[in-house]
C-alpha cells in the first residue's frame, strides 16, 4: 500500500526556529521523503495532510475538485484557550470542517481528543487517530554523562511570548529560585525581562538541543497545550521535566518527570527531580519520528480499506468553501 500511496502536506513549512507544528511536520515530511512517499505537488498526491485552521480554504477545494483524495486533519491548539475568547469562533470552524470534509481526523493527545467532544460537538462517527509529536534525534539526542555537577541547571524554551506559555511561572521561579543552588535559563521570546534567569534569543533545533544538553532538568508551565514539541524534545534530549498539570503534559512526560499545580508544589517538584534525578532519566520515553509516521500509514490504510463514508455533494462543499472564506475575513477585521 505504501509504495502506491503519495502524500501531501498541505502547509509552507518554514526554515529555522518556529512554532511546534512547523517543526513536527517538516520532520514528518522528511521522514516520509525517505520512505519515498511524500509528493509535493498536492494535485498529484493522493492524500493530504493540513493542519489546524492553516490552508482550510484550500483543503476545501481540494475537497471539491478531487474527492478522491484522502484528507488528513492534524489538529492543534485550541486557540480561545490561548489568545482570546474571539478564537472560539476559529475552533467552532475547525471542528465543522472536520466534521464536514475530513476522512481521518489527528489529534496530539487524548486530552485533545475529549475537548473537541466536549466543547465543540465531533462527530463521534469519524476516524480520529492520537498521534503524538517526535523530534528529529539527529538533533535532539541525550547527553553523554547521567549525573549532575556543580549547581542544577535549569532550562525552558518557548518560541512563544504568548503568556500561556508559562510566563507567570517562570517570573516566580526568577524572584524564589535559591539561585545558590540553581541556574535557570529561557530560550525565547518573553514578555518579561528576568532578574536572575538567563535569557537567550530564540535558536534553530541544531542550537537549542545544544543548549537543552548543557542543562539537567527542564521546566515546562505550558497551560492548555495539546502537545507540547519542546517537552518533546527535552524527553529526546534525556532531560526530565518538572511540568504544570494541564493539557497533554502528562501524556507526554509519563515516569520521565513530575506535575505541579502551583508555584510552591513546582519549588518541591523540582527538588524532588533532582534529588531522585537517575529515576526520572531512565524512565524518559519519546516517541520515534519512524514510529509516529507508521502510525499515521496505519490509520490513513484503515480509512482506505474501510471505506470513507457517504460522498459529500458538491454545492455543500461550495456552500462550506463560501462560509469559511466569509468567516475567516470577518475574523481578521473584528479580532
């Protein structure tokens, strides 16, 4: 089945340091490039691959116009959780596309998957698959040594300045970290200009998993992520986590790290890591780029083999087309 299928991905990938979906999925091309399936013209492909609410229009139309295809939806973030009530609207349309046009719908994490029952009615009735994020481990792969010396290194990164990255956190780690005992660096954009905690601009992956492997334990306030690519990539890098108790973190980290929920609990989890540091290291699990791709062959091969459901009629799928373009507009101007 695999040397017959061609695969898209339905999205302008970009070079060097960028957001967790960006990074994932050019490692998934790349990947799927080796097994010498990937296409790059979408017309010719026969399933494609969009994500989130990026190229929607045009998943649409690949809809209309080649109904044929495979379409794969890759899910992310839900957005109002991020940015602003308003987004709930693109999570809304999101979902109804989903609902409408998809014949395979992934999700990151389980915790994702029962927010879109939840708050925004899927239909139970689709294909969905969970599907993690993987790292490059050419990239990001373990330190040599296992032990730690001198004062503990922390780290965290976020590409994002947005304040649901952790922010608030990791200004309380600035101002109550024994930083005779600790050094903590964060690698990114941030809103806050930190007293005691290093700060380094944004990096490329080759960088920043250079940088991970200086440190011993990472830190992750991430709120409402459905998964989260530099926890991932920590993992890969044989870092445990010290992780804020929300979205798909725990899903993630499994034995490889500890959860709190409040600034003092993340003060104890973080001596509990470093006190228990060789536990923690050798019960990190990631997820191989090779193992994530096998699964989404082995769930796009159920769609085909099972069948996709009835055929959706074409002047719904204008009406759709139409609806999405008038939405996503109207969003632009009010938000």
């Amino acid at each position: 089945m695999n040397s017959e299928m061609k695969i898209n991905i339905l999205l302008e990938l970009k070079e060097g340091a960028w957001g967790g979906a960006n990074q994932y999925l050019k490692l998934l091309k790349k990947e799927l490039s080796n097994r010498g399936i990937y296409e790059e013209n979408a017309n010719r492909a026969d399933v494609i691959i969009f994500n989130s609410y990026h190229n929607i229009t045009k998943a649409i139309l690949m809809k209309i116009l080649f109904p044929k295809k495979v379409l794969v939806h890759r899910l992310g973030p839900y957005f109002y959780l991020h940015r602003n009530p308003k987004w709930k609207i693109i999570d809304s349309l999101i979902i109804e596309i989903s609902n409408s046009i998809s014949d395979l719908i992934v999700f990151q994490s389980d915790w994702s998957y029962r927010k879109a029952i939840s708050k925004f009615d899927l239909n139970k009735s689709k294909k969905c698959s969970i599907i993690g994020n993987s790292s490059d481990r050419n990239i990001f792969y373990p330190k040599d040594n296992t032990h730690m010396e001198g004062k503990i290194k922390l780290i965290t990164a976020s590409w994002s300045s947005n304040i649901k990255k952790g922010a608030k956190y990791y200004e309380f780690l600035d101002n109550n970290l024994d930083f005779s005992k600790y050094d903590m660096t964060f690698v990114g954009n941030s809103k806050i200009k930190f007293k005691n905690i290093k700060i380094i601009d944004p990096l490329p992956s080759n960088k920043l998993a250079d940088e991970m492997r200086k440190n011993d334990i990472f830190i992750s306030a991430v709120e409402d992520d459905a998964c989260s690519n530099t926890i991932v990539e920590a993992l890969s890098c044989g870092l445990p986590l010290v992780a804020l108790a929300s979205g798909g973190n725990a899903e993630i980290i499994k034995k490889g790290g500890e959860l709190f929920s409040t600034n003092h609990e993340m003060l104890e989890k973080i001596e509990l890591v470093k006190n228990n540091y060789l536990h923690y290291k050798n019960n990190i699990e990631v997820n191989s780029i090779e193992n994530s791709a096998d699964q989404y062959l082995n769930s796009i091969k159920e769609v085909r083999v099972q069948g996709r459901g009835g055929v959706i009629k074409k002047f719904k799928l204008c009406y759709l087309y139409v609806k999405t373009c008038l939405i996503l507009l109207l969003f632009k101007i009010i938000r």
